[in-house]
C-alpha cells in the first residue's frame, strides 16, 4: 500500500495548525494531492487562521476546515477529534528564554495540553494514530521548554499502556533545529544583517539542522510504519552557528553576547542512557519501550554501547558553503 492510499477518504487534524511546520504540512498535502476527506487545521489565534485561509482560499480547496481551540480546553479536543483518525500534534510554547520566566504557561500548554490530546483521542474511539512532535532539548534538559517536552514524550510513549478497547496509537518524532521556521536563529540573522552586526550566544555552539520538507517526510512514514510507543529520530547534519552567521553576511562583524537563559551549547536528541534501547533503522534511529523490542530487534541493529547522538559528535557537518547555498536556495528568493 503506498503512502497516499493509507489516507484515502481519511480526516486528520494538525494541533497549532497555524504555525510553520502546520503551514508547509498543508502545503505538502495539497502539492502531492493526498486523497483525505478533510484537513483539519486547530488553533487558537484566529488572525493566524484568517491570513492562512487567505492563503488557502476554501473555495479551491474543499478539503480544508479551521477549527479554533486550544489543547488547554479537553472538552474543545473531544469535539475537534470525534470524525478525526489521525492526529499530528504540533501545538506547543516554544521559546526557551520564555519558558524560564513563564514556567506554569508552559506547563499548562505542553504538558497538560499533551495529556489531554492523549485522553481527547481515547475516548474518541476513531483516532488511529497521534504523531506528537518534540524537540532535541527534550533529551537530557537543562531549561524548563526541555522538561515540559520530555515530559511530554514520557506520556505520549506510556499512553500506549492506557488504550483499553480503543485502537488508537501514539507515537513521537523528535527532530532538531527547522531553518527559517518562526523564532529561529535564522530569521534573527538575516535582521541583524541590516544593522551590520550579527549577535552570537557563543563560539562554539552547534545545532542539528532538518528542512521542513524532511522533517513532514518523516512524520508521514512514522504514521505509516509505527506500531506505537516510538521515539522516531532522523539522521540529519550538524551545523556551527558561527558557520551559519558567516554564510548570512561574510563582511558583518560577529558579536559574541554570551548563553541565553536556560540555552545549551551543544543539542541531544539521544542520550547514552537512551542508547540501551535505541535500534538504527537507516535512515531514522527509534528509541524505543521495553515492550517494543521484540518488534525491532529481528531486523534492525542495536546501535553501538555508549552511543550518544549530539550535535557536537555528529560525523556529518554542514559547511559554510552548504549552508549558503541553502539560505540561497531558500530563503532569498
């Protein structure tokens, strides 16, 4: 069965459908032409939503509905997901900096929005499969944005243990540092690059780097070949911010500020505690429940003891070269 015709005549709804990753998610749908009945955008800023139904108008695409809510409101969740059988859940409070001065917000969103996703699809009896999305902060935190995410993996991951008669399963897709999405270093740059100076946290900072074409690609395959219960990680390169700045403006001057709050030099999206657990796949790397290796363990790898994937030890980095021609190819057109 390929990919398309997995969806045929299905409804999915995208939580914080509004945001970058729900916009080119969209987009992808429409471009590929994938066969659901209705796309479900949920959100809860209604000037979003307008500007994107201007951007979608309705009357060319049928197939669209907005839906306005919050993962805060259970109640809200259950009535967007009763004709509902996939759920890609992207809603969450973002900013690191934020999270350490609005703490409880963030909980509020990502955690306890994340427990009642879980309960919403539950109880509706017709949700298949919830793909919730995380972060490389979650791995190993040291800010509260990382916490609140990881705790939110724990209850996607254990939500498969609380399933009773519903057949629904959930999965995560953990992923690095999207280029150009709202918020990102990137978009800071190419503003700064105006002024003539461009503001860097620290010398050494690395991150991981993931396009939003790559990181849809995989969300789809996960919602295909996952049994439920995975942490599913791509194999993406690395990159130096200093490297990122000098492929922005090569003549601006670089001024090193120091960490923000709550920030890492270095990202983890597997941890050697995780390793244990954590088979290769090719292209993807799963960590993966006590209950799932027996699924895994016939065809795929463990990876190597003490194996820890980090932005810093990665064996593939991009170049200042590479990563001009992707700020070329993307974003100055």
């Amino acid at each position: 069965m390929n990919k398309k015709s997995f969806f045929k005549n299905k409804n999915i709804i995208i939580t914080g459908g509004t945001g970058s990753l729900g916009r080119e998610l969209v987009s992808y749908f429409i471009k590929e032409k994938f066969p659901f009945k209705k796309i479900i955008i949920l959100s809860r800023d209604e000037l979003k939503q307008s500007e994107m139904k201007s951007f979608f108008p309705i009357i060319n695409h049928k197939t669209l509905r907005f839906f306005l809510g919050d993962v805060r409101d259970k109640e809200r969740l259950i009535t967007a997901f009763e004709d509902v059988d996939f759920v890609i859940h992207a809603a969450a409070l973002k900013q690191v900096e934020a999270s350490e001065y609005n703490p409880i917000e963030f909980i509020k969103t990502n955690i306890i929005g994340a427990q009642n996703v879980i309960e919403a699809a539950i109880v509706s009896r017709r949700v298949q499969t919830v793909i919730a999305l995380s972060t490389d902060k979650a791995s190993s935190p040291i800010n509260l944005y990382g916490a609140t995410k990881l705790c939110s993996d724990k209850l996607f991951i254990n939500a498969n243990n609380m399933v009773g008669n519903s057949k629904v399963k959930f999965c995560v897709v953990r992923y690095g540092n999207v280029m150009g999405s709202r918020g990102s270093v990137l978009n800071n740059f190419l503003q700064q690059k105006k002024e003539g100076t461009l503001l860097l946290t620290h010398p050494d900072m690395t991150r991981f780097h993931i396009t939003l074409k790559e990181a849809i690609e995989m969300i789809m395959w996960s919602m295909i070949k996952g049994f439920g219960g995975e942490i599913f990680i791509p194999k993406i390169p690395s990159f130096y911010i200093k490297d990122l700045a000098r492929a922005v403006c090569e003549d601006c001057v670089i001024k090193v500020i120091g960490k923000k709050s709550g920030e890492k030099i270095h990202e983890e999206m597997i941890s050697l505690s995780d390793s244990s657990n954590t088979y290769d796949l090719g292209k993807y790397y799963a960590v993966l429940p006590e209950y799932l290796l027996n699924k895994y363990e016939k065809k795929y790898l463990l990876v190597p003891k003490n194996f820890s994937y980090t932005s810093q030890n990665n064996k593939d980095f991009l170049s200042i070269r590479n990563l001009s021609e992707i700020i070329k190819k993307n974003f100055l057109k």
